[in-house]
C-alpha cells in the first residue's frame, strides 16, 4: 500500500475556507476507516485488553486508558499504542482512532488527538 498526501500547494489552488476543512475530513474519514479494517474489533479487543492487564490499567470511568497532560498517562499511552502498532502494523493515528471509537481511551490533551474525539463525536459514528 502507499501513501497518498496533500500538501499547502494543494490547499493553496482553492482560496475558499471550506476546501481546507472538506480535504481535512476526507483525510479524517479516510483514517477512520483503515483503522476499522486493519483493526478487527474482536482481535484488537483481545489484544488491548492484555496489554492493559501486563501494564495493570484498570477502568476509571469510561475507559481502561486515559491521557490528559500528566507524563505518566501519556507514558502509558504510547507503551500501548506503539505494541497495538507492532501487532496491527497499523499507524499510530489508526490506533488512537479505533481506542476512541471502541471506548477504550479517553484523551483529555489538547492536541489533535482531543480534536479527533471531537470529530467522531460530531459524526456520531456510534
């Protein structure tokens, strides 16, 4: 498989506002959707949840992993998603997409990963 991206020059041929957010969702969705096909539900839930009893994270609320801007949550976040990374070879994007959409993260940063939450929750994808 490759990669195909976008880059300012792309963005910059339309000088309309809504261009950039239309190419933003369709790479969102995109996304979205590889991380639905390269992480089967059952497996990856398999998978997460050792992970989760090896690292002894347990439910706090909604969630088994949850991340805001304390360095240990954010430790334990990519302990998980790079070894999701290496059994899936799926990108780390993909990872964090698919624990949002399945409940199993909480992110409370602010960074693109609380945009993303924010995005699946505007879409109400479940």
């Amino acid at each position: 498989m490759t990669k195909e991206e976008y880059d300012d020059d792309d963005i910059g041929r339309y000088n309309h506002k809504w261009a950039i957010k239309d190419i933003s969702r369709m790479e969102f969705q995109a996304n979205y959707l590889a991380s639905c096909i390269l992480l089967p539900r059952n497996y990856f839930l398999l998978e997460f949840r050792k992970i989760a009893a090896k690292h002894h994270l347990y439910r706090h609320g909604k969630a088994l992993l949850f991340v805001d801007q304390q360095r240990y949550n954010q430790e334990m976040l990519r302990i998980v998603t790079g070894r999701l990374v290496r059994i899936f070879g799926a990108s780390r994007q993909a990872v964090i997409l698919r624990m949002l959409h399945m409940s199993l993260l909480v992110d409370k940063r602010n960074s693109s990963f609380k945009r993303t939450a924010d995005v699946l929750d505007e879409l109400k994808l479940f």
